[in-house]
C-alpha cells in the first residue's frame, strides 16, 4: 500500500535504508548487572565485615569536610565573581586532602596517566566517559584542586552546595539561554585572568551513560573558544558497580556494591591539550564534535546522537508505564533534521503510549493504529504504511518520531491545512443537523472529528481555524488522516492516492 502526494512518496527514505537501519540501535542509558555466586558471596561476606567499617570512616571524614568548607566559605556567594585569595585558596586545597582519605578508606585507589596541563595552557578541563556517580572523584586525581561546572540543581541539595561552594564552581541553569551566555563570560574571564582561578572540570556529555557509545557534548565548554585538556575515567574492577544509567541499578545499590568490593581502581589519563584552531573558534558544535571524535577513537567506541533529552523520555516513559528502554530517539538527530523540539518528542511518546498499550512491549502494529483510531481500516493501514518505512510490520517509538515529524514536513502547508479545516466544520454542522446525511463522510470520520474536539476541549459545532492548524501541526497522524478522507479515491489493486493539486 503506498500514498502519493502531488506524484512523490511521503516515505522519508524514498527507497533507502532507513534511519534504524543506518544507525545502530543500542541505548547508551541502560545498564544490566548480573552476580555471579562468588561475587554474591563475597558481598554477603563484605556486607558483615568491611563495608560498615568503610561506610562510617568514610562518612565521618566527610561530614569533617562539610564542616571545613562551612567555615571556608563563610561570606562567599554561590557564584563567585571573584578569586578566592590565597588563605581560601590554601584552605580549600586542605580539602582535598580530605577527598584523598575518604578515597583511601571508602577502598579506592588511582592511576594517573599523562601530564595535566596548567591553567594557562588549558583553562577547561574534559572529563568523558561520564558514567558514575564516583566520576566526582576526578577532582582529586591530581593538584591543585580544580574547579567544576555544575548545574544549578546541584545547589539545592544540602551539604552539597556547601562543598560545591568551596571548589569555586560555575552554575548553569539548563536549557536557558542567558544562563548559557553566563557561562561563557566566566569561563573567559578565568581564562584571562589564569593562575588566579582553578582550571574548570566539566563533564560535556551532561548526563551518565554506559560508555558503549560517546553521546552528544553539550556545548557550554567550547562556546568560549579557549584550549582544553581532554581527560579519560576507566574503572578497573571485576565487577562494574560503577556504572550509573537511568535503566539500572539505583544509586544506594551502586554504593553497597562498591563498597564491598575489595578494592576498587580508577585510572585518570590525560590528553594532549586540543587548541581550537580559527574554524572551531567560530563554530563551537564543530569544535565540540572534534573534541568528541578524537576521544571517541582514544576510546573505541562509536559516537551517537543520544543526548540527555533521550533520558528524559525515559523518565516521561515511566510515569506512562511505557517500557523505558524503548523511548529513546537519538534526540540531537530528530531535533537537527525535523526541528522537533523536546515538548513535541513528549507528546508523541504520550500518544504512543496510547497506540501500543495492548502490547506493552513498546512497539505498534497496524492492528494497533486501527483500535486507536477507529476509523476506516484501509485508511489506517495507509498511515501506518507511511511510518512502516521497512515493511516489518511492526514500529517502534523512534520510528513513530520520525515518520510523524516527516509527514508534518511534508503535508503541513496552507492548502493543506485550509482543507482539512474546511472537511472538519462540514463534518460538525453535518453531525448537528437533523441527523444530516452521515453516510457522505462515513461514521467514522464523525468519530474521528469527535475525538479532535475532545482533545481540543471544544464543542462539536465549530473549531477555530489557528486552533485547529496548530492541532494538526502538533499531531501530524490526523492531519494525515484528514487529508485521506477529504480525497477519498480508492483504485485497484488496493493502492489509495490522494492528489492536492
């Protein structure tokens, strides 16, 4: 079954591999751990022994840490604009000492490859992979004591924003662009002034992963333009208790976990400074993605278009009882090649959510479409043709953003929308007049239009014409739908077209 518009295909590959087919699908927000016997017993062995002796010790000269950085930072302010002098300088180099024991005792040891650059060759530090909640711990790898770029969040948790405090940090707020501008003027005017600022850790992948793949950079770090020194975090241990994913372990298991390991290792390598040359100046996203490449290649481990947005439908998908592993799109991809921006990607997974509960496995088929929308099947099974773009029968949550992103693409323009509001109001007035002549249009479409109104709060008498356009721009399955009924011309062989001209 195929659907022409105006004598091209709406199919988004017109007869190439799709995009499921070209990238290979894994979810870098995932992580399974299994335990063998021995290492259950070991931890059953640990649990009794060691681990209270290290979880007190290691508690104690943590909260003696807090206790310093309250005196430290008494009269700062959380983002400090100026240079702490040398005193505070001293005091908070005190506390990494601190850090040092508390890694000691909690059963942690380091390796240190590479050199660390200073200050003035390489004001940014780089930390990938960022996959553990123990990644903090780069901070003590070596002196002096660096810096860190933290969202703001983080200083709403008590006692952590007193020892954030105290590293002299620099606070984004997420998704704001002034906030962004912010940090870029920071960052420059540490950059300038040198040895008077700490270098700035920042972990550019803003979220952990599994390290399978190396998501997408979040641009803050580059957008200044200034060198950075690119760092690598391995952990070495027979038992990965580190790995910290939105699907898996919670944080508290990790921690029991590691802390009834006999000893755990990680190794901290640092790279050779990256200057930016003149090109990656001006374009931060390249400087960003070469920065990415060349880790990538360090790593052995292919590059993905997965971003923290993907981790967030995860968590939008749990509160939908969708399976979680299933929600992700690859968000920079879909976001770059359809403008499809993390409200709409929302809401498409709420509407699939619906589509695919009868298999609650995370996929759709056609049988699926048909129970959801309830309208003339053939005309369904059209639509479910357009996003089918493999033939498989059968689709999944990233293949349902795609398709319905290039549907809008293709179909939203005015003359488009201009007749499937014409179609809706005849079919209101005729839903309302006596009983009307139904049949011209069918029950269904009166059931379709019906569910359009209820989704848009309205009376079924007549919709608004901005309303509507932004309805349909925003669910581009019933504006492909509409547009079907309102030049229904069935031919054979089973083929349904559909002519705008």
């Amino acid at each position: 079954m195929s659907t022409h518009l105006n004598g091209s295909s709406v199919n988004q590959n017109n007869g190439k591999k799709s995009v499921n087919e070209s990238v290979k699908e894994c979810n870098p927000f995932v992580h399974r751990l299994q335990l063998t016997k021995a290492q259950k017993c070991q931890i059953f062995f640990m649990t009794l022994t060691i681990f209270p002796v290290r979880l007190v010790l290691g508690l104690s000269v943590f909260f003696f840490s807090w206790f310093l950085a309250l005196l430290f930072t008494v009269g700062t302010s959380p983002n400090t604009s100026s240079p702490a002098g040398p005193v505070r300088r001293a005091l908070y180099q005190f506390l990494q000492y601190c850090g040092k024991l508390i890694i000691f005792l909690i059963g942690f040891s380091f390796t240190v490859k590479g050199k660390r650059a200073s200050v003035e060759e390489a004001p940014v530090l780089i930390a990938t992979p960022h996959s553990s909640l123990w990644d903090i711990l780069v901070l003590f790898a070596t002196s002096p004591f660096p810096s860190a770029l933290s969202k703001y969040e983080n200083f709403k948790i008590p006692i952590f924003r007193t020892l954030l405090r105290a590293i002299q940090p620099v606070l984004v707020h997420r998704n704001e662009a002034m906030s962004t501008q912010q940090t870029v003027d920071i960052i420059l005017k540490r950059a300038k002034e040198g040895k008077k600022w700490p270098q700035l850790t920042v972990f550019p992948e803003g979220t952990c992963s599994n390290k399978k793949h190396m998501i997408r950079f979040k641009l803050g770090a580059f957008l200044a333009g200034t060198p950075v020194q690119p760092m690598i975090i391995r952990y070495k241990s027979s038992l990965d208790s580190f790995t910290w994913t939105e699907c898996g372990p919670t944080a508290f298991y990790l921690i029991w976990l590691t802390l009834c390991q006999f000893q755990s290792h990680m190794e901290v390598e640092y790279l050779p400074v990256y200057k930016p040359t003149a090109e990656e100046i001006k374009d931060p996203k390249l400087y960003a993605n070469n920065v990415r490449d060349q880790l990538a290649k360090k790593l052995r481990v292919p590059c993905s278009d997965h971003t923290y947005e993907d981790r967030l439908l995860m968590r939008k998908a749990k509160k939908l009882h969708f399976p979680m592993e299933a929600a992700i799109v690859q968000f920079h991809y879909v976001k770059t090649k359809y403008k499809l921006n993390l409200d709409e990607a929302m809401k498409r997974l709420e509407e699939f959510s619906q589509i695919s509960l009868p298999r609650q496995d995370g996929f759709a088929d056609a049988d699926d479409f048909n129970k959801y929308f309830s309208c003339n099947e053939q005309i369904v099974n059209a639509l479910f043709s357009e996003l089918d773009v493999n033939q498989k029968g059968i689709l999944s949550f990233r293949e349902f953003v795609i398709g319905s992103a290039s549907i809008r693409e293709k179909l939203a323009s005015n003359q488009n929308l201009e007749s499937c509001h014409t179609l809706l109001n005849k079919l209101l007035v005729t839903s309302t007049d006596h009983g009307g002549d139904k049949h011209d249009f069918g029950e269904e479409l009166l059931i379709l239009s019906q569910k359009v109104c209820q989704q848009l709060n309205m009376d079924d008498v007549a919709v608004p014409k901005e309303t509507f356009f932004q309805f349909l721009q925003e669910n581009p399955m019933y504006l492909f739908l509409f547009l079907l009924y309102q030049r229904k011309k069935l031919v054979a062989g089973n083929n349904l077209q559909l002519s705008l001209q």
